[in-house]
C-alpha cells in the first residue's frame, strides 16, 4: 500500500474514531447538550451552515457530527439536513472553481492531486460518476475538481449531488444514532471494506 493509499486509511480512521468518540460524549450528556440546540431552528441552521463550510473552506469531513444532529433532531431530519448542507457547500465550490480556476482551487487542493484526477475524469457519464463519488464520499474537493475541468452543467452537477448525497447522508445518520457498540461494529466493517477494496484497487493497477 503507498504513502497516499495509507494516508487515506489513517484519516478515515480518525474520522471513525471522532465519530464513536462524539457519539458516546451526546449519548452520556444528551440533557446537557439539548437545552442549547433541542429543537431550535438556529441549530439547524448552524450545523447546514457548517456541513456546507466543511466542503467549501477545507475540505474536511462533518460527517463526526451527525450523532448530534441525530440525537437532537431524529436520524431523518439530521440526513435531511446535512444533505441539504453538503449540496450548498458543493454546489458553491464548483462555482468558485469554475469561477477564479486553478489560482483558486491550487489553494484548496495540492497541485499534484488536481492533475492526477484530471487524467481520470471520464468523458462520458459525467453525471453517474459525480452520482457514485457522492454515494462514496461528499467530501475531498470532488466538487472544486469538476468545477475546474468539465463542461458539466450546474444543473446536472446539482441534481447528481443530490442522489449521491442521500444514501450516504441516511446511512451516517441513522449509524449515528444507534447505540455506540453497534455503532463500532458497523463502522469497522466499513473500514474492512473500504480496506479491501483499496488493495483491489491496487492490484488492478499493478496488473
């Protein structure tokens, strides 16, 4: 496995850790926490406005915060919510990088990467390769990235956003409100799979 299969695997793995980790800290305090959010709309306002900012400023991933936002306002409000959050904060990246260009995104991205996934963007079903990204991941700059080297209308970038996002938000936010020994069972053998399929992925290659 290389340095940059590797690093990809190490930041999962903190992103899984402060996700069980956060979800025992609301579990434990949820009558502590609830009186400052409970159901208030600023609260979910606040977390849309930061899922959107954690695509758009970073990127890094929000996804450590949805067993809050499931344990205050249900696992489907706090999906709902968060696929509203990512799709802004998509939905304004490809818009800065189609924008301002390279000078923008080279900010947000190393150099290296934004050529590398150049070379890989297909020229042809543009709009279920953005689908599939999304089911996968709504975060790691795809949406400066497309923004910056397609042809791909805002419209069909929206919409393909949309159907990605809305597995994978259900899916992290009902797992973030279940109890956190299912929750850590769940979420390693989602790093397994997401394991192997690196090594697949690289065998491919070498092959």
């Amino acid at each position: 496995m290389n340095k940059e299969k590797l690093k990809s695997v190490l930041g999962l793995l903190v992103i899984l850790f402060l996700f069980v980790f956060l979800t025992y800290i609301v579990q434990t305090n949820l009558d502590k926490i609830e009186p400052y959010l409970g159901t208030s709309f600023l609260g979910m306002f606040l977390f849309v406005v930061i899922v959107a900012l954690s695509i758009i400023i970073a990127p890094v991933s929000s996804v450590p915060l949805f067993p809050l936002a499931s344990a205050l306002w249900g696992w489907i409000i706090a999906a709902l919510l968060g696929t509203l959050g990512w799709t802004i904060g998509a939905v304004v990246a490809f818009l800065l990088a189609r924008r301002y260009g390279i000078n923008l995104v080279k900010k947000v991205l190393p150099l290296d990467k934004i050529y590398k996934f150049e070379k890989k963007i297909p020229e042809k079903n543009l709009f279920f390769t953005v689908v599939f990204l999304r089911m996968v991941t709504p975060i790691d700059g795809v949406s400066y990235l497309f923004g910056l080297f397609n042809k791909m209308s805002l419209k069909s970038f929206t919409i393909a956003t949309i159907i990605g996002l809305i597995p994978f938000s259900f899916a992290i936010a009902y797992v973030g409100s279940i109890s956190i020994y299912y929750q850590a069972f769940v979420l390693l053998i989602a790093l397994m799979i997401f394991i192997i399929g690196l090594i697949i992925a690289e065998r491919k290659v070498k092959n």
